[in-house]
C-alpha cells in the first residue's frame, strides 16, 4: 500500500507541474476561410511586354526612362539623376492634405472596371530592383531621399490618389513589393462606378495604375548643418519587371462572431475631456487619470474596480495644467507615480509625485535639467527605483526658436525621487529635431529589469547598466516597442508598411523570434493588422489590441505567450457596420489599455476618432470619452505563484519523507511482533489472476 501511496503522490507532484508548465500550449485561433471570390488581372500588360506609357513630372530635368524588351518580358527603367544644388519643388495636394513632390517618372497603365459593385480590397503586386550611385549609395541615409509610390484613380485628373509609399529601398537589391487596398480605400475609389442611385455624381469605368521613382520630403529638409538636395550628386535607377492589380470582389463570413464587453461606461460627453492613462493596480482594480483640456484644464486620478465602480478620485495638482496631455503614470506594487512638466519662473521642470494606494502624497520632486522638460516615458523597478526618458529644450538665444536644441535625456532617481544621474541619449538641433519628428523618428519606449534600463531610440535600441554606461546598442527599424517586467523586451515592425511582425529580444539584445500576424482568406487573400496598442499583463502574456483594415475591418485583442504561441484572439470591434460608426468613417481609437490580475482586459477609447491609422507618437495624447472592460476568450493563463512554490515545496519534502521512510528506513527497521499470518504479497496476487 505504501508503494501506491508514494507513487500517487510523486504523479501528483509532476502534474502539478506540467499544468504550471502551461505556456507551451498553443492556443492558435483557426484561420478565417473567406471562399474569395476575385476578379483576375486587371491591368492589360503585367510584365510590360510592349513599352508602356510613362509620365514625367511637370518641370522634371532631372527625371527620365528607358525600356528593355527581354522575349517574355519587358523592364522599364525609371531614372532619376540629380546635381547639387537643384531643389525639387513640392506642393501641397488640395482636399487631401500631405505634400507631394511635381518631379517625377511614373509607369502608367488603364483598365476598365467590369463589375457593378465596389471591391472588398485590392491586391497590388510589383517586383523592382535598386540601383544608385554617388551620394544615394555613400551616405547612411541615402535610401531615405527616395521612394517608390503608387497612385490610382480615373484617367485624365491632374493627380491620382497616393495609395502606397515604399521607403528605405537600398541599392543593388530587387523587392518584391505587394500590399492591399484598405476596404474603404476600395470604396472610395470605386465607388463612381456603381450604378446605383445616388452613386453617379462622378461616373467612370475607367480607371488609371500608377507606379513611380519619386524624391521624399527628406530630401529637401534641413539636416545635419544642410539640405540634402544641395550636396547630393548621384543616380537612382528603379528598374519594374512586373506590376500587377487584382481585386477580391466577395468574401464570406466578412462579420466575425464579437465578444462583448463585460462593462461599458461612458467617461464623458466631450472628445476634450477624458482619460489618457490607465495602469493596473492591485487585484482587480486599476488606476485612471483624467483630463480636461478644452475646457477647466484640471487634472483627476481616480480609482475603480473591474466592474468600474469607483473606489476613489483625487486632484493630485493643486494648479491646473496646461500640460495635462503630458502627464506619465506609472503602478509598481502599491506605489503609484506621476510624472509631468511643471512651470516655473524661469523653466519647465519635471514633477515627479508619489502616492499610495488610496491616493495619498507620500512625497514629490522636482527635476531640472535644462529650459523645458517633457516626460515621454517611465518606469520603477521593483526596489522602487525610477527611470524616465525626457525630452528637454536648450535655448541659447531666447525667444529665437531656431537657436534651440532638442535632448533626449534618460534620469535615473532613487526610491525617494532623488536625481543620481542622467545621461543624454541624442542631442539635435531645432531643424534637425522638426525633420526627425516629421519623418517619425521618435523614441518608442523605456522599461528596466534587474538594475539595468532598456531603451527604444529611433532606428536603434539600447541597454543601460545601473551606472548609466552603455552596454550594448544594436541598430533596428521598428515601429513600437513594449517592455517586459519579466526580461527583455518586444518590438513590432511593418514590412514595406504592410506585414505585421512582432519580436522577443532577450537582455542580451538578441531576437529569440519574431512572428507574422495575419487573417488567411484562401488563395493567397492576407489581411496584415496595425497595432493599436500592447503591453505586457501579470500573466507574463503579451496582450495586443491589433486592426485589420483589408479584407474584414476589425479590431481584436490578441494573447501571446513568451514563446511566441498565440494564445488566444478576440474580435471586439466590427469596424465594417456604418450603422454603429456613422457614413464618415468615425471609429474607435485605442487611448490606453491595461490588463488586471484577474485576467480582464480595461481599454479607454476615444468612441469617434478620424484617424486612418493608430496613433503611437508619444507626443500626441488624446483623452478618451468610453472605458470597455472584456474577458479574452480561451483558457485562463495559469502561472506559478511565490505562494505555489512554497506549497509545493513542502508537499514534495513530506514525499521525500514518505518514501525515504518506506525505502530507507524500512530496511533497518526491526520488524514488528505480529501474530502469525500468512504473508500475501499483492503484486503477486494480481500476476495470479492475470495468469487465470
């Protein structure tokens, strides 16, 4: 018996482990399968077998093609050649917003739409191979001085749609660049084909393709001491073997099943006031500050539970704020920290408040370093050390804007809000720092582990050891960047701006893997997700609010293991339905999320936003009027808790004890007086049965 006794219990102790071990299961959700229907090729020739129409650009000496037949197929060469000094002029495109340069050279092809119904999405292929010279292929940021952009609309406008812009092409290598039309970039554009009452404002069937070798904003902008374009000398050659369009009329199952919020309160009426951070605090409860911009510019912290019921709200600031937008929160156990820019006589400072649980100041701080500091970001580690990342102004000639630098800054301060170092990560000046942020270069994160603080620069990231030296900087184009309390960090990044692929970087500033995200809809039909916003949960899960805008435009939370597994993924939002969202396009934005010990998931979200894309530009802040609280769908994350391992410690020191007593002991033992009996041996009592 007491063989059977040592050996459940020994079985006990391995499942209890293997069920801890559970963030080896993959939990992926099933692929959509959409039974497309598409239309086939549209454009007349493809692989450019005879030389098709190209187009310059008004007033383009620079720019200019050449054609090579090659028996089945054909390569157009666009050629842009530029000499010092020569600016190419940009202009702003009316009703539409972003400035588009008039020199050029574009491959032009028509085709005639067939179908009396708009598109779900298109598919536009293309393959093109680089080549420069001179200063395109010298200089480090070269390939960042021109682009590949594609165009579309009805033949004959003085300008098309821009619907693509392929930046960071190197020279000497040839890409094959394909992406969709977003669903309602498809509409827009195909709508005047439809005959349909109240569609025939601009009829048209016909329609024109545009693939072209274009200059970038970057090439006319101040930069390093000069403008590009009055020091360059060199050629850009952009050589198309193949540019295709086809389009998926129809799609199944476009409507996914959505999971409801549990919770659903409505902050406030006004786009101008409401919430722009949330942070988890305790078990089933989270922290959210509050502002009101427009309006009494007052700022609020309060408390609530997961079912938003409202434990407390304070005014952490006795003066109202016009730098509300820009105030940092941050929970680490019951400590919760604010950050943000204070005014002063003579500068901008960095107000740093602590306060407990109930929202009670336990002490504050001010940092100076230079005229104006603006927080970007921060984080406390466990002994309560704190870690922010500032962006400062350095004026040299006050009231000349043009005379300042811009210095991105990472302070180190001790549990009690005590500067003991900083250290200048990047240092620009004014016209440096405009085209940097104009071209979205910007930092994306902070976040710090065992002593040591990561950062997420522009094109690069960096480890900092706990004396603020550098330990390593590894260069990498990303777009977001997430810490992990638990070690390491993540990145995502687009591919040509449309495949969406996360990564796990270990603490030594290696990628242990990256992953593509998309929807699968048959016949090569992929939906590639924007993110909205993610950050690591208490489960050690990676949580990811993501927005496929192709084929199905939804917004869904998705759940990722450390091992890169999908664990589970929830469509909250069905951005196709008008009726809920309005004939304007008005959808919801993502502010900020945060994710409780209780496993539910807490978004504040701005109900009408006009944005085309998610908005990650840590500069720009917008409070969110509604707070929506769900409950990802699939297992709960299980994980080991300090409490469960010293629960199972003891358990497995008593069988340690049990058996060592029946094996070791058990021998030594002097056998107990007992009255004589037969002895039965059990194991071979059931071998005797068997053999019956």
């Amino acid at each position: 018996m007491r063989k059977i006794t040592v050996i459940m219990m020994l079985i006990f102790v391995v499942t209890f482990f293997i069920v801890c071990d559970a963030t080896k299961v993959d939990a992926s959700f099933t692929p959509a399968q959409g039974n497309p229907q598409e239309s086939g090729e549209l454009l007349p020739d493809p692989y450019l077998l005879t030389e098709p129409e190209i187009e310059i650009g008004y007033d383009s000496p620079e720019f200019s093609y050449d054609y090579l037949a090659q028996g089945e197929h054909g390569e157009v060469t666009l050629i842009w050649e530029h000499s010092a000094g020569h600016q190419p002029y940009f202009w702003s495109i009316p009703y539409v917003g972003y400035v588009e340069c008039r020199e050029f050279a574009r491959l032009k092809q028509e085709f005639t739409w067939e179908y009396n119904q708009t598109p779900v999405t298109l598919r536009i292929s293309a393959s093109v191979q680089i080549t420069c010279s001179g200063d395109f292929t010298l200089q480090d940021n070269g390939d960042e001085m021109y682009a590949i952009y594609f165009w579309i609309g009805p033949p004959g406008y003085s300008y098309a749609g821009r619907i693509k812009t392929v930046t960071g092409l190197k020279g000497g290598q040839t890409y094959d660049i394909q992406f969709l039309l977003t669903s309602s970039e498809a509409k827009q554009y195909f709508v005047g084909s439809i005959e349909e009452e109240g569609f025939q404002i601009y009829p048209h069937d016909n329609y024109a393709m545009f693939m072209g070798l274009i200059p970038t904003e970057r090439f006319v902008a101040y930069y390093g001491g000069s403008t590009p374009f009055d020091v360059y000398e060199g050629v850009v050659n952009a050589t198309i073997s193949h540019f295709s369009i086809e389009a998926l009329l129809k799609v199944d199952d476009l409507t996914p099943e959505l999971i409801s919020p549990k919770f659903n309160t409505t902050i406030s009426g006004s786009i101008y006031n409401g919430i722009t951070r949330l942070e988890p605090l305790g078990e089933n409860s989270f922290v959210h500050l509050s502002f009101d911009y427009f309006f009494s510019q007052e700022v609020t912290l309060g408390c609530m539970t997961s079912n938003h019921t409202s434990i407390w709200n304070v005014t952490p600031y006795q003066e109202v704020s016009t730098y509300g937008l820009y105030i940092i929160v941050k929970v680490v156990g019951d400590g919760i920290f604010l950050c943000s820019p204070q005014s002063s006589p003579e500068s901008v400072n960095l107000f740093l408040l602590k306060l407990d649980s109930n929202g009670q100041e336990i002490w504050n701080s001010s940092i100076h370093l230079y005229d104006m500091e603006i927080p970007l970001f921060m984080d406390v580690d466990a002994s309560g050390t704190i870690y922010i990342l500032s962006l400062s102004i350095k004026y040299f000639n006050p009231g000349v804007v043009n005379s300042s630098r811009i210095v991105y800054s990472l302070i180190k301060l001790d549990s009690m809000g005590y500067k003991l170092w900083d250290r200048t990560l990047l240092n620009l000046s004014y016209f440096e720092y405009v085209f940097s942020v104009y071209s979205v270069k910007y930092p994306k994160g902070l976040g710090c582990y065992n002593g040591e603080v990561y950062i997420g620069m522009p094109d690069s990231v960096q480890r900092y050891d706990a004396n603020g030296n550098e330990v390593w900087s590894i260069e990498e184009e990303y777009e977001a960047f997430a810490p992990d309390p638990f070690g390491g960090f993540y990145t995502c990044s687009y591919v040509f701006d449309e495949e969406f692929r996360l990564s796990r970087w270990t603490t030594e500033g290696t990628i242990s893997w990256t992953k593509s995200f998309s929807i699968d809809y048959g016949y090569d039909w992929q939906d590639f997700p924007r993110l909205d916003r993610f950050e690591v949960g208490h489960d050690q899960l990676l949580y990811l609010v993501l927005e496929y805008r192709h084929v199905n435009h939804v917004m869904t939370i998705n759940r990722v293991t450390r091992s890169g597994q999908i664990y589970s993924q929830d469509s909250i939002f069905n951005l196709n339905d008008t009726e809920a969202y309005g004939p304007y396009y008005l959808k919801p934005l993502v502010a900020d999320v945060a994710v409780t010990r209780d496993g539910l998931v807490h978004l504040a979200v701005m109900n009408e936003s006009t944005y085309l894309y998610p908005v990650m530009d840590p500069f720009y802040v917008l409070p969110a009027n509604i707070l929506l609280t769900f409950e990802p769908s699939g297992p709960t994350f299980f994980t080991v808790s300090p409490e469960a391992m010293i629960i199972t410690g003891v358990a497995t020191l008593m069988f340690a004890g049990i058996a060592w007593d029946h094996f070791a002991r058990g021998r030594t033992r002097p056998e107990e007086i007992l009255p004589q009996q037969e002895e039965i041996d059990p194991w071979k009592l059931l071998m005797e049965e068997r053999e019956d």
